[in-house]
C-alpha cells in the first residue's frame, strides 16, 4: 500500500451553509466513517475553517493506486449528487513523524456533529 493526499471540494451542487447544511450529511458521514474503518481513510478533515462555507477537505489515504482512489470515493453520496468533487491526488511520502504514523492510524477519525 502507499499513502496519498487527496484533495476534494464543494461541487456545483453544494447548498448554501456549510457541511452539516448539506442534503444527505448523515448518509456521507457513515460512508466515510466507513472507510476509515477499513483502514482507507488514515486522516481527514476540512481546510483552513472552510466546514462553514464551500468545503474544501484533505484526506490521507493508504491505497494501491489513484485508480482504488476513484473507485471507493465514487459511492459517496455527495459524489452522484455533485456536492462533493476530487480536484487533486498526490503520492505522499511521509517522512517527519513517519514512525507515529502506524500508530495514529489504529484509530480512525469519525466524522461527527458538533456539539452545539
């Protein structure tokens, strides 16, 4: 396996507000929980404070190609409605705190309502 950084955002479909404003949220929670269970989604999680507005999210994956990427992340549901899109895909190599890294990802992140 091999590490990626994946980049998606808010596609043409995405509602005004934020992620928990979205259509759909909790079927795309379990979805993702999903795979960080499976051990595909390593870390992930929204950029710079955009949760609030047009998302833009990085995950960190451990997959066998760009094209496993594609694969899992196309059954979504934000991805057959257009609210969600992948705009970048990168080989990652990490090398700072490489050996925390097993450890780190022995427990998935959950995505999770916050608490109001």
């Amino acid at each position: 396996m091999s590490y990626f950084a994946v980049v998606r955002e808010a596609g043409p479909a995405w509602a005004a507000g934020g992620i928990y404003d979205q259509p759909a949220v909790e079927g795309h929670a379990t979805f993702m929980n999903a795979l960080a269970d499976d051990g595909f989604i390593l870390f992930g999680g929204p950029l710079a404070g955009s949760e609030q507005g047009r998302v833009r999210v990085l995950l960190v994956v451990d997959a066998d190609s760009e094209a496993e990427i594609h694969r899992r992340l196309a059954d979504d549901p934000w991805v057959s409605t257009s609210q969600l899109v992948t705009v970048g895909i990168e080989a990652w190599k990490p090398l700072v705190g490489a050996e925390r890294l097993a450890t780190a990802a022995s427990e998935p992140p959950r995505l999770r309502r916050p608490e109001v």
